[in-house]
C-alpha cells in the first residue's frame, strides 16, 4: 500500500522535511513557499489520518509509524500556524508606521 511520493524511515510518507529544508530560488517569491509549505501539510495529517485508521483497524504493524506520522503533522502545523502569525503580526505593525 503506497501513501504517497515521499519515502523515508521505516516506510512512513510525507515527512516533508525534503521540501521544507529547501530555500527559495530566486524565481520563487514568498507566496509560493507558503503555498508549498500548506501542502505539504496537507500531505502530512492525510498520512497521518490514514495511518492512524490503519492503527485503529489493526492493520498496521508497526505503532511508531503511527505516532511519527501525527507527531511530524502536528509540529508542521504548529511551524505553519506560527509562521502565519508573525506574518500578520508584521503586516499589523507596517500598517501602524506614519508615512
């Protein structure tokens, strides 16, 4: 059963940490690596969801693949939800500034 593009140890999918490791090309703009970080999370807690059915069903051998797979989703989320703020927290403070 293959959960996506992206293998890694012990045959969990989608830790993201090739494409999030990568710094923008000078092409690339900021709007595209947030887009790609989104994905990419996306990716991960689909993974994560599927393994974890897979636990819960008892078809999955392995538990640690499981918890990695939720771990790696969860702090991925938090990277993105953290990155979002201090996004917004930036555009508050530059609409604040008096010309």
């Amino acid at each position: 059963m293959a959960l996506g593009p992206i293998q890694s140890i012990q045959g969990v999918t989608g830790t993201g940490y090739v494409s999030a490791a990568q710094p923008a090309t000078a092409s690339g703009d900021f709007g595209s690596a947030l887009t790609g970080a989104v994905d990419n999370l996306q990716s991960l807690q689909s993974t994560s969801k599927e393994l974890a059915v897979s636990a819960v069903t008892g078809n999955l051998d392995d538990i640690h693949k499981a918890t990695l797979a939720s771990t790696r989703a969860q702090v991925t989320f938090e990277l993105v939800a953290t990155v979002r703020n201090k996004g917004i927290d930036a555009f508050n403070e530059i609409m604040r500034m008096q010309a």
